[in-house]
C-alpha cells in the first residue's frame, strides 16, 4: 500500500502512520474464534469457516487503515467478533500468509496445524520446483 | 527427492520463549507426518541488516517470520519479509 514510513506503535508510539496499532483490548493469552473467509488460500488449508486459535499479542492492523489495505494486494482472509483482520495473505503470491495468532501453540505430532502443514507443502513444492537452482 | 526443504526462521531465538520453542516443535512435527524431510535455522534478524544477507535468504525454500516482536532489528525483520515477497518464496509470519 506504499505507505513508506508505516510504523509500529510498540517501536514507535508518536510516529505519524501507525499502520500496525495497540489493539482495542490484548489478546495475551486468550483463545479466539477466527472465521475464515471463502475463496481465499487460508481456507483451503483449513477447509472449515472458523477456527479457534491462541493469541499472545497486543497489537494488530489499525483499522484506519483498512480501505488502504483492501485496495491494495494484501487480502485479509480471516477475522475476529468484529471483523478485526487476523489472517491476511498476499494475493499474487505463490504463499504468503501471516497471522496475529499463533498456530504454532495449537499444533501437535498427531495434529499439525492445517496452516503449519500448507506452509510446509508450499516450501516442498518450492525446493522441488528450483532444484537446477540450488 | 533427497536433499531437505530447508526453512529459515527470522527471528531473535529465545530458548525461554514458549512460543519460539513450539514454533521448532511444530515444523518437526509437521515435517514428519507429511514425511517431508525439513532442516530450519534461525536467522537473528541483526544478520539480516547486514550486508549479504540476501545471498543468505537465498539458500531457503521458505522463510517463517517468528513471533517476539520488537525485533533487535526491525529492518533486518522487514528485509526477510520483503526478500520471500519478492522472490516467491513462500511465507508464513505468526
């Protein structure tokens, strides 16, 4: 979205463009409900319309925002109650998700985190598609 | 297929972190039931302000944005994030 000097309000509380903001409320430590958003690449991974998943942060997407962000190639492909962004992917891109929870916590040897387990795939296609490369 | 996928975790490793140790746990386990074979390093995000560093990014198949932020270098952080998007290399930031 080009906003060059976007910046952090945890590294940079008085900067101009707070493009990622102190959340309304922290979600250190709770368990939410993401619905993920048709048609998108996180929904193939999940093949469900809601997750619930662990957070640990206290700062998010600044809706201001948003309209940028829609009209730009960042897709957000999940959100919270209020349609808070938790999920964005870059459309275009081969895969490029990013999330505000952490799928990590929630992924286990008998059962891999339908995102964790995408990512790894996209990565194995990667290395066996750019072998001549290595 | 015999040589691993190999994954660079960007991100200043904190052995005490939760969320930095489930995130090792997770590729392994994922790794193993997909039986794909995967090797993941940390790349603190300093080095990835340095000179060089793209040469660096470039030997993986993927790169994973770790959680803990602030980073020790927000730049560092960022030029990892930029170099997947720009190369198609796919991402995942938790």
């Amino acid at each position: 979205m080009r906003v060059t000097d976007a910046a952090h309000e945890e590294t940079a509380p008085d900067a101009a463009k707070l493009v990622i903001s102190k959340l309304e409320c922290s979600l250190v430590g709770s368990t939410q409900t993401v619905k993920i958003r048709p048609g998108t690449l996180t929904y193939q991974a999940y093949g469900t319309e809601t997750a619930a998943e662990q957070f640990r942060c206290s700062y998010g997407l600044n809706p201001k925002y948003n309209r940028q962000i829609k009209a730009g190639p960042l897709k957000v492909a999940g959100v919270g109650p209020d349609g808070e962004a938790r999920i964005v992917e870059l459309s275009g891109h081969f895969f490029f998700l990013a999330t505000l929870f952490l799928p990590q916590l929630s992924s286990s040897q008998g059962m891999p985190h339908p995102l964790i387990s995408s990512y790894v795939k996209a990565a194995a296609s990667f290395e066996s598609s750019h072998m001549d490369k290595n | 297929m015999t040589q691993p996928v190999r994954i660079a975790i960007v991100g200043d490793y904190n052995q005490d972190s939760h969320s930095h140790v489930a995130t090792n746990e997770a590729l392994k386990h994922t790794a193993e039931s997909l039986s794909i074979p995967l090797d993941y390093t940390w790349l603190p995000t300093q080095t990835l302000s340095a000179e060089g560093a793209e040469s660096t990014l470039r030997k993986f198949h993927g790169l994973w944005g770790a959680p803990g932020s602030p980073y020790y270098s927000t730049d560092g952080a960022l030029n990892g994030i930029r170099f997947a998007r720009e190369q198609g290399r796919p991402f995942f930031g938790t």
